[in-house]
C-alpha cells in the first residue's frame, strides 16, 4: 500500500467493477443516453425542508417588515382600482401609497390556499404546488439563446419551440414554463399568442401565462379556455403567471393589470420580488427578507382582494451585487440565504413557495456555470422550495436560455429528485442479508441483493463521464457541454409531437390569427 | 416591460449598479485577484446540522451494525497484537475475526475527546477539530497532476510543494493535508520524509503524517517531535492522519500500524471506511451506514484501547458505482446520503467527523467537475463535517490533483464559509434605517447604510465572471478554469516562505538525510 491507499482503494473498486461491465464505449454511451429516468409529474419531498432563522429571528423580521408596511407603506402605481381595493379592505391609502395595518395582510393571505394542481392537457402531467412539493420549471425570460453551435444570438419563436420539446423530453422537468426564450423575430404585441401556442401544441406539461399587458394575460386566458373548457378553468388553475414586484417596495400598473386577470380567473400568479441585492434592497441578507416580506405579502393579500381563494404563490428572486462592478452575482452564498429564509416565511405562512433554479452569471457552461447552478439548487432543494423556476437552462445572468445547459441542468434535477427521496429504511434497503452473505474482505459485485437492487439503486447521470481517462480519451476528451450537446441533439430527433385535438388546435390558430390581423406590430 | 421583466429588472439592476463602480477592466480583475478573504484559522458554523435520518431509522441500523460486529465481526489482519488487545477488552476473538459484543465499542469510545486542538507551527493557525467546526484539507493521493500546462502527468515533489504552497496562500484553506499528490520521483520508501519535511517547509498550517508503514509514522512523529518537542508532541496533537478501512468489515495490518503508532504518541487517526458502494458495501444507503458504523466505530474504539483519550476522528468516504460501467460515480445523491448519515451518527456519538470534500469522476476542470464537487461540499458542510479531506485539487476520481482546480474549489470553500456564518441579525443587518431612507421606487447604491456595509456586504468569488458579455469577451473570453490558472500564478509569484528557526530545519534535514543513507531505495 502506498500513501495513496484510498487511490489504491479506489482504483481496486473501478478495476473489480468493470467485470461486471458488459459491451462497449459506444453500447454504454447509448445505454447512457437511453437511461430512463424515473419520471414523475412532480417530486414530494421525504426530507424536511431545512430552517435557517431561529425563531427570534422570524419574529424580529416580522414585526421589522409590520412596521415597514405601516410606516413606508408600498407603492401601486398607475392602478387606480388597486387603490381604492385596498382603502375598502382598510388599508390607509395616500396618493399611490398604501399603508398596511400590522396583520392586515396576514389576514388577508389566509384565503389562499396552501396547496392546489396546476392541470396539465395531460391529466398524468398535472402537478401539485405546495406543501412538500417541487415541480421544477425551465429558464424564464432571455432574449438570447446559445443554440446548437454554440453562437451567441437573438432567440426566435424556432429556438422558443426547441426548448419547449426539451423540456417536454426531460425526465426530470415537470412544467413547460413561459417564456423560456424571448421570441425576437415576432412583434412584442404578438409574441405572447405564439409563446402560448407553442406551449400548448408542443407539450403536454403544465405552462405559464403572459404577464406583459392585461390584454395578453386574458388572450393566454381565453386560450386556456378553448383548451380546457370555460367551466373548467373558473374553477381549476390551469396557469401559473410570473408578476414580479417593482422592488423596492413597488408594484406597478403593467404586473397589477396581470394579477388581477388571473386572480380574478381564478389562475394563480407568483408574486415574486426581484432583487439584485445592494441595488434594490439593502445589502444585508435580514435587511432584504424584511423587504420580500413586505412586498410579498402584500401582493399575495392583493391577490385574495381579487378572489378569496384564488390560488397564488409567494416567490422571491434574490442575486447579490458585485461592489467592484456592479455586476449582479448569482450562485453567492447570501441569496441562497435569502431563499431559504423567505422560504421559511411562506411555510410559517401556509403558502406554496417559488424560488431557486440554476442561475448562473457564466457566460459559457463551463464550471463556473456548474458551481453557481448549484449553490442555488441545493439551498432550493433543502429550503423547500415548491415551484422551481429558471430550474434548467439558464446562463449569463439571464440573458440566455442554453440548450446545452438545459441538458446539464436537467441532469442535476434528476440527481436532486433522488436525494429529496431520502432514505429508504425498507427491509430491502437494510441488506443485513448482504452483509452477512459477502462478510469481510470480499466484494458485493455479484451478490444477490445487489443483482436484486442494482437497476435503481445509484442515480445514473447521462451527461457526467465516469469512465477511465484512456476510455475518454478515445471516446473524443469531451467536456460536459459537449456530452449535453449530443444528448439534445437525440433527444430533439426522438421528439414526437403530442397529439392535439384537432378541434381546439384550429380554434387556437383562428384565434390567433384573428388576434395578429386585429393589429399592427408593435416593437416595444 | 416585456415577458422578461426578470430580464429587463436585472439589466437594470446591473446598469444602476455600474455607476458605483471605478477604474477599468484590468483594476477590476487586480482587485479580485487580491481581494482578501477573511483568513480564519477554522470555521465555527453558525448553522445546526441538518439530519437525514429520523430517530427511528438511527435506531435501526445502530441495532443492526451491533448484531453485525457481533455476529460477522471485523477482521483485523497481520497484527496478532491487535487481536490479543482486542481479546483482553472483552471481544471474541476467532482466527483474525474479531467479534464485538453488544455496545463494546460505544463504551470504548466514550474515552475520545468530542473535541481537540491540532497545534500548526504558527500557533495563529492552529484548527479545532469536533463539535461546530469545519477544517477545510487539501485532496489527498494522486499520483498524477495537472500543472499549468493542462498537461496530466506523474507528479513530482516540485508539484507537491507547488500544492503546498497553494494552500498555504489560500485563505479558506485551513490545512496543508498530507500526501497533496504522489511525488513519483522519489522511492516509496523515501518519500514519506520529503513530503513531511515540505508541509513543515513551505507551510505554517497544521499537516497530516505518512502512515503507509508503522516506521514511516514513526518517522513522522519523531520529525513533529524536532519541531514541537517530544513533551509537547506527547501532550498535544500536532498530527492527523488518514487510516482507511479496507471495506467489508477489515482493518489491515498496514493501517493498524499507523493508527497504533499514532494513538500510542497522542496523535489522532481518522478511521475512515473507503466505499465504492455497490462493490464494498451493499448498494443502498442504508446497508452502506450500517457497515460504515460496523468499521469506524471498531476502529475509533481500537485507537482508545492504544491510548485512551488519545485524539481520533470518525470518518467515512463513500461513492456509488455506475452500474453500466463499473466506475465509481462522484456527487451523486446516495454518498450525500451517506455522508450526512454518517455524520449524524459521528454526532451521536461525541466524535468529530471526517468526510466531504470537492469530489469529482471528471477528467478536466469542467461543468462535470465543479456540479459533482459542490454535490459533495454540500452535504458535507450542511451535515456538519469536522474535517474535510479533498476539500480542494481533486480531479478524476483522485487520480489527479489540479492546480487550477485547487484554486476554483478554494473560492467554493470561501463561499461555504460565508453560507455557514448563518445569518446576521444584528440592528446594523436588519437595516430598518436603509429601508426608511430609500422607500418604494428609489435604489440603495449610495444610501448611508450601503455606504457602510458594501466592502464585506457580499461574498466576492475571485474567479468567477460576473461581468457583461461585452467586457468578457473583451477580456479574451476565459472560462473559469483559464482564469484559475491565473490566480494560481500570480499566487505563486507572491508566495514567501514562512520563517523556520535555522536550527530545527537543519535537524530535519539531518534526519531525513541520515534516514534515506540507511536504505537502499524501494519502488513498491
């Protein structure tokens, strides 16, 4: 033995391995590629969601964020319905500020309900949002893409669809999101028909709504209508929209318009902040969850002045700020605490939570794309976080959706999937009798517990290369990105269409069609 | 506002942000690359532990590893003294078997310290180890490298001491760790006393000692003894070194000497089951805690029967197999599981805890790299590892140390330290005064409050990029690992040796000189 024993170790454990390895590098790549993840419409996590403030401190931040909301009030800008709603609920409203009695929104929130289903086309990709709960949904919002070859362009509604069937490909994602790429070839007033279209055709999974005007919050309603029936939508959710605040302590008339039509409809909205910390809250991780709270909350409230018991999620969005460049920075340890203590806030609250996803200020997906992915991920994972946006695909800050990112983080959400089972204490899962079968100095390779449980027992990853350095070598000395490029390219080949009814497919293209003659372009 | 309002809010965020910012691209790469980090001798966490397993399913595999240790038992093999220790502390001995009645070992251990000093030659720099502390150690036995070049390679002493002098100049790295990589240049026989010689050399942080042979650790210990001075040697711990189990169920002769000459000297031994599940252990989390608690616990207990009250730390290294290919897989879900099993069971009883680090099956510094090693870092510093081995360099499942791997997980080890300091809640954080003064629809760059915090406000990684694509791109388009290699240089270039009194340098040297004239060299 050498210093390096556990090198030794590790060596005698590839090499004992490998006899039970049967074909070769190009059958493995391929069984690799094929592996049939567990997919499951969404996950329900074993593990408890993991408290990273005490309870003094839940009450500080509390009672700090009450007499914010007093004294500082928040802003509901160019909404004058807003306003008068919230002076009728008993809130004291001066110009286009309202100021909250301590617990009025609290009161207000408990009409939401903690858990609801977003309803899929596909019964069997419905999802359930909240209590122990994560459905994980793809990058939202980037106007350009890294496509296939890498370059770096302006995303167009083909890149937008290519997404969204990778996403309909992957295991490991449970919703088809929204704008997981801006589609820049089709004018601003039209795109959102195309976005919901595409959702619709090209999936089966849950989708997200407009936001950018009311206007085209009620299209993507009245799609959803056609889809699923008028009925069915007033009394199930069936959209779940993006209404970000205007932080700080804002929420302006463009995301008021879009709330309200879905709240009104019955559709749920997640009210998220959204901060770069330092610039748009204080720089303290206690400063801005007191802030998150504020704006949070009262959005939520807002939602339930709408319609009582429309379903609604508090969300946040939190990146610190580089104070040499000013550049935002993801992946920092003070957001991720700023997710897991908002997240405490939402269950303290009976609230279905979004956060997280695999942000990234890369602009390649190389390791520090892997490394920032996830630090945001794990502290998602482990604070409980119900409803997962950005979860895949996402790079540079957000300026670009990545389908070779999309593969990579994909994976990782299948790894994540795993350890949120915990661990299994079955009889099985104890393997007393293999132990006591191989005894000491042996190897379990061949034993029958482990030919019994071998198939399920280790996550497999499809895009990470465990094989010896010669094999990869040969193989091409491919990096990650280069593996997860492969692995798109055959899933997009593998892609078969949804079936549609016919009936509603023509009824939505008319609709559009009809939406699109009704006006000119417009590009802002 | 377009569907990218995260997008457009960001982008705004970052053009707000840009006015605080001074000086050009090149002040602003100077500035991260001195960016100084705060240099802690160790880290306290503020954070509890996170648990895995509930009280019933401790309950469970506690029961079954004692019916294991008593009906299977541990061979400990070539050591006829072991056996009759082992024998005369009330065990049945069989052959080499040794079989543990009931709670045997428990009682045994109960001698261990919880925590311990290992005293470094700067006092400054010496760690605690047990309890909420985390010591971050270098990766420990390649016997390849990759240097600045990229190129994989046997490594030298030149690389060693390059290695050394790296985490020396890290500031989240507490520990210069024992056999950083292989010096391949240097017989087997011989090597033990140049790698000792450097950490104490080019290092003043607290080191681990050669244990692949009883007299190579005695070797050890009498070179700590000219440092520190044999009564200081034999009253404290300035040694911790690595004995790994050779899993299933045995401890072998090799390793029952170091750990034997080390208990006996006072120094501590981390017993560490080394895993491949699936190959030496069953292929499930559970079976893999139960034997993990079968052979540490036998094996921390054997270190009190040397000494009692002798420093000594439980560890466990575990990964999965891929069953597809036979190799062992990094950062996957079940060794999270494991680990933080493991730890839970390490807390219960009193033991510091060794496991963790910056694990990873891929060949170069890539996304593979870094999302499997922050697979690892995670469960590890949430679990609440005492000492974490690989924490940094670890490249293709250790086979190689890297150099600009080391440098991109030492930023992740500075992030986690930051993450684990928990969540201030001081007046100054709760920052009600930033809230006030700013108000709905403003910024906080220039408040007073931003004004006063900003410099230690956020964690500032020093190899990631966060600038604009633009400036990026500008800037020669590195990816993380190019920009790594950079800081690796220009560390290197300001590295100073730290001082060493004339008079025990020369003593060593003498040593080591007279040591290697008595034997001729050997390469096995």
């Amino acid at each position: 033995m050498t210093d390096a024993t556990e090198q030794e170790n590790g060596t005698e454990g590839r090499r004992s391995g490998r006899r039970g390895a049967s074909g070769g590098a190009s059958a493995r790549r391929q069984a690799r590629t094929d592996a049939k993840l567990e997919s499951l419409p969404y996950i329900h996590r074993q593990l408890e969601p993991m408290d990273v403030l005490s309870a003094e401190a839940i009450e500080i931040i509390e009672n700090n964020a009450d007499i914010l909301m007093e004294e500082v009030g928040v802003v509901y800008s160019d909404d004058e319905e807003a306003l008068k709603m919230w002076k009728d609920a008993g809130a004291d409203v001066k110009g286009d500020r309202v100021h909250f009695p301590k617990g009025l929104c609290r009161e207000l929130m408990k009409t939401a309900p903690p858990t609801f289903t977003q309803h899929a086309r596909n019964p069997a990709r419905s999802v359930e949002i909240g209590g122990k709960n994560t459905v994980f949904a793809p990058v939202y919002g980037p106007p350009f893409v890294r496509g296939f070859d890498g370059e770096r362009r302006y995303a167009t509604i083909e890149d937008f669809q290519t997404l969204v069937k990778l996403a309909y490909m992957a295991p490991a994602m449970h919703h088809s999101g929204g704008t997981v790429c801006e589609p820049c070839d089709i004018a601003v007033n039209k795109r959102h028909l195309d976005m919901v279209y595409s959702h619709i055709k090209y999936s089966d999974k849950p989708f997200m709504g407009s936001v950018t005007a009311p206007e085209r919050a009620e299209d993507t309603v009245k799609m959803a209508q056609m889809l699923f029936g008028e009925e069915f939508v007033d009394q199930n959710c069936v959209l779940v929209s993006l209404v970000n605040c205007n932080s700080p302590m804002t929420m302006d008339g463009t995301m008021l318009g879009a709330l309200k039509t879905y709240a009104r409809a019955n559709q749920a909205s997640i009210v998220s902040p959204f901060i770069v910390g330092g610039a748009m809250s204080p720089v303290t991780v206690a400063g801005t969850l007191t802030q998150v709270l504020c704006e949070a909350t009262s959005g939520v409230a807002f939602s339930q002045l709408c319609r009582p018991g429309s379903p609604v999620i508090m969300g946040t969005f939190a990146t610190s700020i580089s104070m040499q460049s000013g550049a935002p920075a993801f992946g920092t340890p003070e957001p991720g605490q700023v997710l897991m203590g908002a997240a405490q806030f939402a269950r303290r609250y009976n609230l279905p939570f979004r956060s997280g996803g695999s942000l990234t200020g890369a602009k390649l997906p190389d390791a520090q794309a892997a490394y920032e992915s996830a630090n945001t991920l794990w502290p998602a994972m482990l604070g409980g976080v119900n409803f997962m946006l950005h979860s895949a695909g996402w790079l540079e800050g957000g300026l670009v959706s990545s389908f070779d990112k999309f593969i990579m983080d994909c994976d990782q959400l299948a790894a994540a999937q795993k350890f949120a089972n915990g661990i299994d204490m079955s009889e099985n899962a104890q393997a007393m009798s293999a132990i006591r079968e191989v005894g000491p100095g042996s190897h379990y390779l061949g034993c029958e517990h482990t030919q019994n449980n071998f198939k399920t027992a280790f996550y497999a990853s499809n895009v990470a290369d465990n094989n010896s350095f010669e094999q990869w070598e040969i193989e091409g000395k491919l990096q990650n990105d280069q593996r997860a490029n492969k692995i798109a390219h055959s899933w997009l080949e593998k892609y078969e269409i949804p079936a549609l009814d016919p009936g509603v497919d023509d009824a939505l293209q008319e609709f559009i069609q009809n939406k699109k003659d009704s006006m000119p372009d417009a590009f802002t």
